[in-house]
C-alpha cells in the first residue's frame, strides 16, 4: 500500500483536526511547498480574516511539513479527512467528490507523486478571493475578525497572523500586512494587537 502524507503549511501544521491528529505517524519536517502562496483569501469561516492559498502571480514558497498518515489509511480515505478538516464537516459521514467544474470558492484535494520520498502526498487548493491585494486591506480584514466571534474563538486573522510566523512562514506581503496591523491598533507586537482588538469589539 502506498504511503500517504499530507503537505501541511499554514493552520494545519499546529491544527491538523481531530480527525487527522490521532493518524499521523510521522511529520517530515523542512519542505518547501512546490508552489507559491500568498495570503490572498478571506475565510469566511474566521469572520473574514485573511489566510493565505496557493497563487498563480506573487507570493513565495514557503515552509510545509508533510504528515504522514498510518500505513492503514487509503488514498480516497485521506482525502476524505483533508476535506472534511477544510470544510468544517469533521466528524460526518461526509465524503469528497472532486467537482467537474471547480469554482473559486470550492475546496480542491490535489496530489503529488513521489514528493519527498513520499508515495502521494496530498493538499487542499481555494481560489483567490480579495481584490486589490495590499497589506492595508489585509490589516483591516485581520482586525475586523479579530473583534468578532473569531477573534473570541482564536480562529481569527490576527491569531492566524502569529501562527504562521510561529510556522516559519513568510510571504512577500507578510511585513507590511503585520506593521499595518501594529500601525492600526497602536501597539507593538501582535499580542498586544489581539488583546487590543478583543477589548475594543
């Protein structure tokens, strides 16, 4: 049977769901993701904050790790569980479907062969959804969800914004869009701004 891995960049790597987590036998730590990404996306299941997707112009590549599921887990069963940790449906008798004409906003399980001596790894790819990308806007969007149920939740762009850099990651915007946010919240570290936001709703 193959082996199966899950390449793990973003929320995932400290969040893999609960579903997931109790089936990783191993993280292959020090991978770059084979494409670039860039927070392009505004999550509507954080309130709106910005979280960052695969891109076609701008970005970067960035730090991943792989999770490497049981040996007992199948390829359709794998990505049934990516799928359902993306959407929210963990824990369901859901199950993926790749659609005939993907949309934007339509979660997509795509797979690599032979990828870091991995058999299949697999990864979830969203469209783009914020016009005029600037770190003025991603700020505003960060913030906004940061006061919101989001922000209450630790789901929202700001918490999201500290756990990337946790991870590693950086993305060519990434700088301006965490200077904006200290700059709109006067303070000056991104705890700060996250307590900030959640005292001023």
């Amino acid at each position: 049977m193959s082996i199966i891995g899950i390449l793990a960049y973003g929320s995932l790597i400290e969040d893999p769901g609960k579903e997931i987590k109790p089936i990783i036998r191993a993280r292959k730590e020090g991978i770059t993701t084979p494409f670039s990404i860039e927070f392009a996306r505004s999550s509507s299941t954080r309130d709106g904050a910005p979280t960052v997707v695969p891109v076609a112009n701008g970005g970067n590549p960035v730090n991943a790790s792989i999770l490497v599921l049981e040996s007992s887990i199948s390829l359709g069963e794998a990505e049934n569980l990516l799928w359902r940790r993306e959407t929210r449906k963990e824990c369901s008798d859901k199950h993926y479907t790749r659609p005939s004409a993907p949309t934007p906003n339509k979660v997509i399980v795509e797979r690599l062969r032979d990828f870091a001596e991995i058999d299949i790894v697999i990864y979830t790819k969203i469209g783009e959804n914020i016009t005029n990308l600037t770190a003025e806007k991603l700020a505003d969007l960060a913030i906004d969800s940061a006061k919101a149920q989001a922000g209450r939740d630790g789901k929202d762009g700001i918490s999201y914004l500290i756990s990337v850099k946790r991870q590693g990651i950086s993305t060519p915007l990434m700088p301006d869009y965490e200077k904006a946010v200290l700059h709109k919240t006067s303070t000056s570290n991104l705890e700060d701004a996250l307590s900030w936001c959640r005292g001023n709703p």
